[in-house]
C-alpha cells in the first residue's frame, strides 16, 4: 500500500507545475526535457508482467486501435482504455463520442505560433493544449504535427512549424516539453515526409539520405530529445514504402537512428499489407476499424487486429511479432502512469480563461507586418474606416482532424468595432464613393486551408479582382490576410499601403489584430517560411502529375485508384531561403522578415574566440538597441555560412536567435551560443554529421536577408 501510495505521489508531483506569467521575450528561458515517471527499463518490466497474463486475442486487440479514437482497455488485467484526441492547436471535440468535452479553446494555428518564435510562449500553449487534454479525459494529444513547409500549396502548413529545420526543431522541444508536462502524451506527426496534402494516400516521396538528415528528421528528433511518448507516421511512400508499414521508415530511421523507444502508430488508415505492418516497428494500428471508410472496397479488410491469427496460423508471423507490439504500448501507459492515476481532472477547466490568454498572447505576437508605407499603421488618430472583405464576419480557421471550434469567438467586425467604435464601418460590398471617401480602407482577404487537398497558391481569380480594384480605387488601403500558408500578393503588393498576414488567429486572436492596428500592441512576428512572388520559383514547383489539378474532388483523399505519384524530392536540401539563396532567386518576402513600429539597431558583435576546435563552443555576443519611439520586440537571428566545403551548403542557414523586449532607447546584449552540429552538414559517407575545418562566417540578421553584422571565424 505504501509502494502504491509513493508511486501515486511521484505521478502527482511529476505532473504538477506552477503557471508562468506570459513573456514576449525569450532571453534567459531553457526548456526542461519531460522524463516519464517511470523509466524504460522499469515500465518495461512491469509490461511484461501484464502481457504475460494476457491471450493472444487480447493482446491482438491491444495492437489494433479501439472505437476510432481509443486504445482498447482490459479491465481484467488493470489495463484502462485511452483516449487519444486532434491535434496541434487545441481540442478537436468529437461530439460523436460519448463524454466528449463541451468546450476546447481555439488557439492560432501553429504556423502563427512559429511567427512568434517565442520558445516559452510554445511552452505555454502546448501546457495549456495539454491541461485541456486532462480536463476532457484525452490521454494522448495526436499532435505537435511538424512537416516541414516544402510547398506553399499544402494544405496543412497551417498546421505545422514552417520551413526551417532549426526553427521548427526549437518549437518543438518546447511544444513536447509543455504538453507533457501535464501527464499527457504527445505525438509526433507525421514521419515523415508527408508535405502535401495532394493524394497524400498514393503519393511516394524519393528523398535522400542527407536531406532527410538536415532538412525533414531535425523536428521529429528535437521532439524525440525533448522525450515525447509517440510518434505517428504518415500517409505517404517514402523511397518506394508506405510509411506505416516500412522498416526502414520504423524501425531503422525512427527507432534506430533517432533512439525513438516508445509508442509508434500509424495514421487513420494507412497501412496495406499486415504482414509488413507488423514488422515494420509500429506498434499500434489505427483506427483498426473498417466501417465507414471506403478505402477498403477495393483493398479488403487488411487490418493487423482482423488477419492476425491467420497470419501466426500460417507462418507469416510469430506470436513474439505481435508481443512486441502490445509490449511497447503497455511499456508507454505505464511509463507515463496511465495505470495508476486518471486521466480526467477536472480540476483543469478553471485554467481555461488563462489558456485564452496564452492564445490570445500568441495572436499579439504571430502577426507580421509585412508592409507599412508611410507608416501608414498604426492608426492612431480617429479616422474614418471602410471595413470589408471575407473574413469579418466569420473566423477564418484551418480545417480537418486540426480544427478546433472554441467558443465565445470574437469575429474582426467585434474585435474592430470594440477598438475604433463608430470610425468602423463595415461594408460588404463597397461602391467606388464609398471605397474614395474612406480614409482608411481595412481588406480582409485570405484562404481556409485543410487537410486532405492542396489549394493554389493563387487567390481565386474573383478575389484577386476585387483586392486589384479596392487597391487602385483607394490607396489607403491596409490588406488583412489571414491564411495557413503563402498566397500570391505580387499582383496587389504595390498598391496596398499595408499588409498584415494574420493566419487563423483562433477564437479571440481578432482582439490582437485590433490591437496592432491601432498600436496598442507592436507587431513583431516574423516569417517562418519564404512567400515567393509565383509560385513556378518555389523549390517545390513540378509536385502535381502533368495535367492534374489541385482541386480535389470529394473522395479523392480515400481514392486508392490513382496511379502513384512519385515527387522526387530533386531541389534535396535547398528547402524554403536555402533554394531562394542559392539560385538567386527573388522571392517577395524573405524567411524571418517582420516590420515594426519601431527600429532596431545590431552593434558590438563579438565571439569568444576567431578559431576553435571540433567539440567546442563558440559564445556570440551582441548589441540590440531599440532605436526608436516605442516598446516593440526584436527577432535577431543568427545564420551560419560554411565559405568553403567539399559538398553543396546552402548560402547560410539559422543556427541561433533570440526574441527581445526593449523599451525605447533601450539596449541589451545577446548571447548565442554554436556548437559543432551548427557548422555540419549530414555526410553520407561517414553517415553521421560532420564539420569540416575551414572559415565560416557568423551572420547577424534582422530577417534572412537583411544581415546587420557579420564576423568570420575559423574551425581548427
Ligand atoms: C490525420 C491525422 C489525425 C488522424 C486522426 C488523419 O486524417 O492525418 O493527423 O491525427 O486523422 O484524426
């Protein structure tokens, strides 16, 4: 009773935290890693116990997902049943199932987290993602999903961390940390490679082994290190294999090579053979359930869960096959506690109004200004606004197993109307004199991305039109975009006297909009992804079969009909501002761009040493200066550049930064500090990463493209 009692306590304690004030810098903040409260060695131990008590039909039903969204429960052997839930940006309630939550609180999408690149923040908004999970009894969160943002034509950008593997990798670890913090389990999704949405089901990826190093696995490991308990993989063929059914995807890429231990499922039917599913490394099958998807009328029931027996009957696989799976799923419940304590505390739904304050301090922080002629923002004289567009009325959000409904939504119109009273009109479709007579014209335009089709990154051509015509017929114009991903803006960037990119702000990220337009809150947000000026300079551009459109019809995503659509990954690890650098193409706004009230200014750069050796660190130190008249925050970024290497490296890439606070006037040092991973590429050969001796150059910048100080330093 007493061993119960203190197992009982260290669960408590490892899951009890104290809530830390909101903070729009990051200076002195380092993530703590999650360790589960029971280890592997011993939750193992305690796993085969219960597996040795139980039947092979148990245990096949243990390796095969429950009811859709569940792991099955065992009462005779103590085992609970799990409920795992979508996804990255809060609570996808299932009204469907029963004891489903009333409320979850809809945040901005994780591309705007990304914008903020504020470490802590993610930590908080994941913590808060994570106490919303044990309010509504979910044990498992089926996120952080991380793809990398290869095409702005996916139409799950919205969803993951953008284009860079640093930047992404940093978020992540927090994510992990922060959601696991509360006792909850969080996936990582989707491995790998899955980055567009376009047949994802018969698309087959042909990717080499030092891009997935350097440019597609950083996320999922940073994920890993921070100690996240599951992973799921992806619809997609990776070099010829589904993914959920591939060992080398599993067991060799995620378990060997990245140390992954614990859970590992599949996504909701993505497996087609039961043979190699089950000795490919994954361990759990979802949703194990045939009804209601039509993908099986043609392939049959191929579930593990169904054909298991036969499959032992006849030689194809062995009992010890399908213990190893259920073994890794009772080693993770265990790990994390999941048999000793619940998973539903209710006690979580009175931080719900502090979760819509970290939402809306996400909101304040993810919108970049992307444009402010004349400084034409923030308004801060009373002046007469024509409000109009697509997204005033109703909340723009992304859509599929990510959407999250919230509740009390504040809408642009409501958001708009509480800050700026009657100068606000809204508009719905303006006449010329209406549009000439307004001093300030606010256009809401944008895209509603989701899971399961790709869209163009064109705006419809009617949209477009509209933006073209307001824009030319009153130059005051200040354009909103909210969207998930990159749009084309080259036809109208011109003419708009400023834009917003805003993404899906959540239930009340309309209120931080307000306040950037009025200047109550200072933009800083910057880009976490490059926007091209079309779409053909994107590295990405060739992914669709000849002649196909983007436009999928309803059930194409559970098509299995379609030939397979091999997209080599051919652009390697020229990804985002690495294949704009490099080919020396223009895009329209550069990775880690983001306009300000105010100026700031880089002086003083220092480095501990101008030579060092492999294994040692390099301490950077500069100045940052808010040279102008208000609050604002800063995004210093640190980019390195190898000047000379004996394979291709991308003109630089971000190694390092940091987001400051600085009041007027106000100066402050940062310190970055670069290991010997930060000047290495993934060499093929030696099939590990390596820094080759030589100079590389430090880069200061403010974006990608805008390097404020630079020094050059030497590997020994
Ligand atoms: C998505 C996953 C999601 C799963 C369960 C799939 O369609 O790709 O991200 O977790 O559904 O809802």
């Amino acid at each position: 009773m007493k061993n119960l009692l203190t197992i009982l306590l260290v669960f408590v304690m490892a899951f009890t935290f104290n809530s830390t004030a909101q903070n729009n810098s990051n200076e002195e903040y380092q993530y703590k890693p999650f360790i589960p409260p029971l280890g592997y060695e011993e939750a193992g131990k305690r796993a085969e116990n219960v597996l040795s008590g139980m039947t092979l039909e148990e245990k096949i039903n243990l390796i095969g997902g429950h009811n859709f969204f569940f792991i099955k429960g065992f009462e005779n052997h103590k085992i609970p049943q799990l409920y795992l839930s979508d996804a990255t940006q809060g609570i996808h309630i299932r009204s469907s199932l029963s004891n489903s939550m009333e409320k979850s609180v809809a945040f901005p999408c994780p591309i705007a987290l990304t914008a903020t690149w504020n470490v802590r923040l993610t930590n908080e908004y994941a913590r808060s993602i994570g106490e919303e999970c044990r309010a509504g009894d979910i044990a498992v969160l089926l996120g952080p999903g991380m793809n990398i943002y290869r095409v702005s034509q996916n139409g799950r950008n919205f969803e993951y961390f953008g284009e860079d593997p640093f930047l992404a990798a940093r978020m992540i670890e927090n994510y992990v940390a922060g959601v696991q913090s509360t006792g909850t389990i969080a996936t990582l999704k989707h491995f790998v490679c899955n980055n567009n949405e376009f047949r994802r089901r018969t698309t087959n990826v042909i990717v080499d082994e030092r891009t997935l190093n350097e440019i597609y696995l950083p996320a999922f490991k940073a994920g890993i290190d921070a100690g996240a308990m599951s992973v799921m993989t992806s619809y997609n063929q990776v070099n010829g294999e589904w993914a959920g059914q591939s060992q080398y995807v599993i067991s060799n890429l995620l378990r060997k090579q990245l140390g992954f231990k614990w859970l590992v499922m599949s996504d909701w039917w993505s497996t087609w053979d039961p043979v190699k599913t089950i000795k490919s490394g994954l361990d759990l099958e979802m949703p194990g359930i045939i009804s209601g998807s039509p993908v099986f009328k043609k392939t049959g029931d191929i579930f593990v869960k169904t054909n298991a027996i036969q499959l032992i009957k006849d030689g194809s696989v062995d009992e010890e096959d399908i213990n190893r799976m259920a073994l890794n799923i009772l080693r993770t419940e265990i790990a994390m506690g999941l048999f000793e304590r619940q998973v539903k505390d209710e006690g979580y739904l009175k931080n719900f109004e502090e979760h819509e304050k970290v939402a809306l301090q996400t909101a304040r922080e993810s919108i970049v200004l992307l444009k402010n002629h004349n400084n034409i923002l923030p308004i801060k004289e009373k002046k007469k606004m024509l409000l109009t567009g697509e997204f005033v009325e109703k909340l723009p959000a992304g859509g599929g197993s990510a959407s999250v409904e919230g509740y009390d939504i504040i809408t642009m119109l409501a958001a708009l109307k509480n800050e700026f009273g009657d100068n606000i009109e809204y508009v719905e479709d303006p006449c010329d004199e209406q549009l000439q007579s307004a001093e300030i014209v606010l256009l809401s335009t944008g895209t509603l991305d989701t899971e399961g089709s790709d869209r163009p990154f064109d705006l419809p051509e009617s949209v477009e039109k509209k933006i073209i015509e307001i824009t030319a017929k009153n130059p005051n114009t200040v354009v909103i975009v909210n969207s998930g991903s990159g749009i084309n803006m080259t036809g109208w960037i011109d003419k708009a006297a400023a834009v917003l990119y805003a993404w899906y702000p959540g239930q009340n990220g309309n209120i931080a909009l307000a306040e950037v337009l009025s200047g109550t809150t200072n933009p800083s947000g910057k880009l976490p992804m490059t926007i091209e000026k079309k779409f053909e300079d994107s590295p990405g551009y060739g992914y669709l079969p000849e002649g196909e459109s983007i436009v999928a019809k309803s059930g194409d995503d559970m098509n299995m009909d379609f030939p397979i659509n091999t997209i080599e990954y051919k652009e390697g690890i020229l990804v985002g501002y690495r294949w704009y650098d490099t080919k020396g193409i223009e895009p329209l706004f550069h990775f880690g761009y983001g306009l300000s009230y105010t100026t700031f200014s880089y002086s003083d750069l220092k480095v501990s040493s101008n030579e060092f050796r492999k294994g040692e660190k390099v301490s950077i130190e500069f100045t940052l200066t808010n040279a102008g008249k208000v609050e604002g925050a800063e995004i210093a970024q640190v980019y390195v550049r190898d000047v000379q290497s004996s394979v291709l490296r991308p003109i630089k890439e971000l190694k390092g930064f940091k987001k400051v606070s600085l009041n007027p006037g106000e100066s402050k040092t940062v310190k970055i500090e670069l290991n010997e991973k930060d000047f290495s590429f993934w060499d093929e050969n030696k099939k590990d990463w390596n820094a080759e001796p030589g100079e590389f150059e430090i880069l200061i910048g403010s974006s990608s493209n805008d390097i404020r100080l630079k020094t050059t330093i030497k590997l020994l």
